[in-house]
C-alpha cells in the first residue's frame, strides 16, 4: 500500500531502503517476528560526501585511495575514474568525511558544522596528503586551488559495524514466502557499502529466481540470534517522517537540524 492509498500487487517484494527507514515500516503483524525486532540493533551513522572541484590536475593519485586520516575514510580523483567527470585539465575530489560524529568515533559532531567549517577542515588535511600539490606551502606555479565544493550530509548512512552487529544481519530470504530482503545490511560478505549493497541485490534476485523455479536458495532463511527473544510483543509501524532526501536515507545539501 503506497503512501497515496494505491494498493500494488505483486508475486514478490523486495526491499532495499536503508535499515533505519526500514525498521519504521515493518508492518504491526511481522513485529513479533525475530527476524525483523533484531534490526533494532543495527543503527545507521553520520556520514558526509564532499566534492571538491580545483583548478588544475592532481598527479598524487589516479585511483581510489582508502585512508588513515583520521577524517577522510575514502576519495578519488572523478576527473580521471568517471566518465561523467572527465577532464584532463581539472581535478574534481570525492571524499568521504568520516567518522564524523561522536556516535560513530569522532571527538567533534563535523555534520553539525558549517558547510565552511567542514571544507576548510577538509583542505587542512588535504596539504597533510598532498604536500606537493596543495596549500600555501606549494610555489604559485603548481598549486591547486579550490574553485568549487559541495557538502553533503547524509544523518543515518551505513549501520555502524560495532562489534557484535554481524549476528544481527539478516539474510535475503525472510520467514514471510514472497517477502526478500536486500540492502547492504543484510547478510553478505562486505560491511555496509555501496558494493555490499550490489552483492546484497543480486543475492535477494538469486532468492526470487529460485523461489519461482522451486529451487531451495543456497544461502536459505538464517535464524535471528538467540538474544532477540521470541516472546516479542507486536509494534505498530511509526512510518516514515518527512518527505524530504533525509527521511529516506538520503542525503542533503545545505545546513539543517541535525536529527
């Protein structure tokens, strides 16, 4: 049943919102179920996206680079990995700003700041990584200088991988027949990733197919942990609040109250 009233019938569901928007449209009748109650233990987690547009190339890296930087986790140079981004003159940084919160391991609340704050904090560190390349350090004649940055905050990104989550993952198949599980939460081999949530897909696809060939699915149903209980008592879906990017899992641009 769609949010308009529309009713949608179909052979199969799937599912592949984010766990925390998915744990507010669980409907009241699979509430007691275990399977769904132990997603109440995977949360998601701050985490900001940074584009950084300079006006020369970048020769330090040519590749996805994951780091130790105590706040970029993960950036590439797009000008040189995507086609849309293409350019041989200019390079055009995405990075990742993490961790970026207290709940997920920083000492400062970054997603609280100002879009400034945070790309000035970003280029501070960028003259840490790039010595030769940017800040007042480098000779007028090979520095790269920013000419354009967006910020982008996302309030509950990819469940926090505390240890002892891993138990809590769900697998594709669910205790409801035509009812399949994916996103980057549930079961596969990567954490909470935009490629653990592509395995995540195929794996809930390979659950349809075999579902309408009559074929037992490899992977199967895997049991809650024992620790979510079985005696539950059943919770009406709270339902998703707001219509805006942050309400689904999304990102935003721009300043707003940090949820």
């Amino acid at each position: 049943l769609l949010a308009n009233g529309t009713a949608v019938e179909a052979d199969y569901y799937i599912s592949a919102v984010p766990v925390d928007v998915f744990k507010r449209l669980v409907p009241a009748q699979w509430s007691t179920m275990p399977y769904f109650r132990q997603l109440d233990e995977l949360k998601g987690i701050p985490v900001i996206n940074i584009q950084l547009w300079f006006d020369r190339k970048l020769d330090t890296i040519d590749g996805l680079c994951f780091s130790r930087s105590p706040l970029l986790s993960v950036y590439a140079d797009m000008s040189r990995n995507c086609a849309e981004y293409r350019d041989d003159e200019r390079s055009m940084l995405e990075l990742v700003f993490a961790p970026c919160s207290p709940e997920a391991g920083s000492p400062v609340n970054w997603i609280a700041k100002t879009d400034g704050e945070i790309v000035d904090a970003t280029m501070e560190e960028l003259e840490r990584l790039f010595p030769g390349e940017v800040g007042p350090g480098v000779p007028e004649s090979r520095r790269a200088r920013l000419v354009k940055s967006t910020v982008v905050r996302v309030p509950r990104s990819v469940y926090a991988a505390t240890p002892g989550r891993g138990k809590y993952r769900p697998s594709q198949e669910s205790p409801v027949p035509n009812f399949v599980m994916a996103g980057d939460y549930a079961t596969q081999k990567y954490l909470g990733s935009m490629e653990g949530a592509v395995l995540s897909g195929k794996l809930a696809a390979e659950v349809v197919c075999d579902k309408v060939a009559g074929r037992e699915n490899r992977n199967g149903l895997r049991p809650a942990h024992s620790s979510v209980g079985a005696e539950l008592e059943e919770r009406r879906p709270s339902g998703v609040a707001g219509s805006g990017p942050i309400a689904f899992g999304g990102g935003q641009q721009g300043n707003f109250a940090n949820p």
